[in-house]
C-alpha cells in the first residue's frame, strides 16, 4: 500500500508539473504566432468540443479515432518491447551477436522512419504486420539499449555466487540479470509508450488510412484547424496518461521487489 500511495503521489506531481508545462508553452505559442485561423488556444479548442453546436459529434469521433490509433500503439509496444528484451537477452549471452546486431541497430536507427515506411508496405502485405514492424520500431531501439544496460548492471561478486553454484550465463540472465535490470526495464516502459503512440500515428498516416493519424492529416488538407489542435490535444493527453500509468506500475512493484 505504500508503494501504491508512493507512486499516485509522484504520478500525480508528475502529472500537474507536465501539464502545467504543456500548458505554459501553448499560450506562449499561440502568442507568438499571432494568427487566429491557424493557431487556436485552449480556449478555442474547449468552445469546438464541448460548446460548438456539433461538439458531441466531434467528441464521439475523436474518441472513436483514439481508441484505433491506442490500438495500434498497443500492437507496435507489445512487439517492440518483446523485440527489445530478446535481442537484448542474446546480446548479454553472446558477444559475437552484439557484434552483428548492434551495428544494424544504430544504422537503422539513423535512418528516417518516415523513409522505411514505404519499404516495410512493399515488404509485408499484412495490415497488421505493417502497422506492428512501424510503432515497433520506434519502441525497439531506446529500450534495447536501456535493457542491456540494466542486464549488465550485474555486481561481480552476485556473479562469482552463481558460478559457485554451478550457475552458468543462461542462469546468471534469468536469476539475477533481468531481476536486477526491472528499473531500466520500466525506465524503458515509460520512454515506450509515447513512441509507440507516435509510430501508430505514422502507420496510420502512411499505411492504414485511419485513426488519429489520418484523422489529424486529412483536417490539415482541409484547413480544420479547430480539429487539428484538438487531434493534437488528445494525443498528447493520452500519452501522458500512459506514461503515468507506467510510472505507478513502476513504483508498485518495485517497492515490492526484496
């Protein structure tokens, strides 16, 4: 219970901090642009959804391009994550796949997603396996190194304890290494979830043709842009809800771990 307590209440100053941030640096740009048709304030975008005359549609289609694009998030941080943890599992094992993966990993990495976006459509035909390898992606690369930095964060003298006990590296990984390495798996966790919001909305863009993503897209073509900021605002209410979520779970279970 205290750790619960201890994780609502940091979620929780995370939360005010944030968005009083967020906030500040709205108006601020609002402010400096100085153009009414373009730039719309939280006062405008509260008037479209909640006073505006179709403010209850407009509301009933957010929610209804939200729950696609978190759907597609879910599918790209599951794969990314498990993506992540595998690879880096083989790389603590063995340093000749480190050699190979490591090197491939950061030249990707470099590349633009926006560009392999077309690539990865000709290569796999599947809708959900286009939309799983984009947001994966993005997930993939921050926490694989994250995740072997904390299976190496190992002492040496825990080390020396399960070679003693006849323990060899595949022990040593599930015994004491992914115990060991739950802060940088959560680190990982919480720096995830927005990325792989942020490549469901690309999928979505450049592939699917529907939720946010397309959403906030074909509002832009048509100059909506009550709806864009209103788009952009969900978004981003939804990702600091999932990264706050991550951090309660974080504060949970590791106040729990011996």
């Amino acid at each position: 219970m205290r750790g619960l307590t201890a994780g609502l209440g940091k979620a929780l100053g995370t939360a005010l901090l944030m968005l009083a941030i967020l906030t500040t640096v709205w108006v601020v740009s609002v402010a400096l642009v100085d153009n009414t048709f373009v730039a719309k304030g939280p006062a405008e975008v509260y008037e479209f959804l909640f006073t505006a005359d179709d403010a209850a549609e407009t509301r009933a289609q957010l929610a209804a391009a939200l729950g696609v694009t978190l759907g597609d998030a879910a599918i790209g941080f599951v794969a990314g994550m498990l993506a992540a943890t595998v690879a880096a599992a083989l790389i603590v094992l063995s340093r000749p796949i480190e050699t190979a993966v490591l090197p491939v990993a950061l030249i990707l990495r470099a590349v633009p997603l926006i560009a392999l976006t077309p690539i990865i459509r000709l290569l796999f035909s599947d809708e959900l396996v286009r939309v799983a390898v984009v947001s994966g992606i993005v997930v993939l690369f921050p926490a694989l190194v994250n995740i072997v930095q904390g299976l190496r964060s190992v002492s040496a003298q825990m080390s020396d304890v399960v070679h003693v006990y006849g323990g060899g590296p595949l022990a040593l990984l599930v015994r004491v290494a992914f115990p060991s390495a739950l802060p940088a798996l959560f680190a990982s966790l919480r720096i995830s979830v927005p990325g792989a919001i942020t490549g469901a909305l690309l999928a979505e863009w450049l592939i699917t043709g529907r939720g946010i993503g397309s959403l906030v897209v074909n509002a832009v073509g048509r100059s909506e842009n009550n709806l864009v900021w209103a788009c952009v605002l969900v978004v981003t209410l939804a990702s600091l809800t999932l990264y706050l979520l991550a951090q309660i779970a974080e504060s949970l279970i590791l106040s729990r771990r011996p």
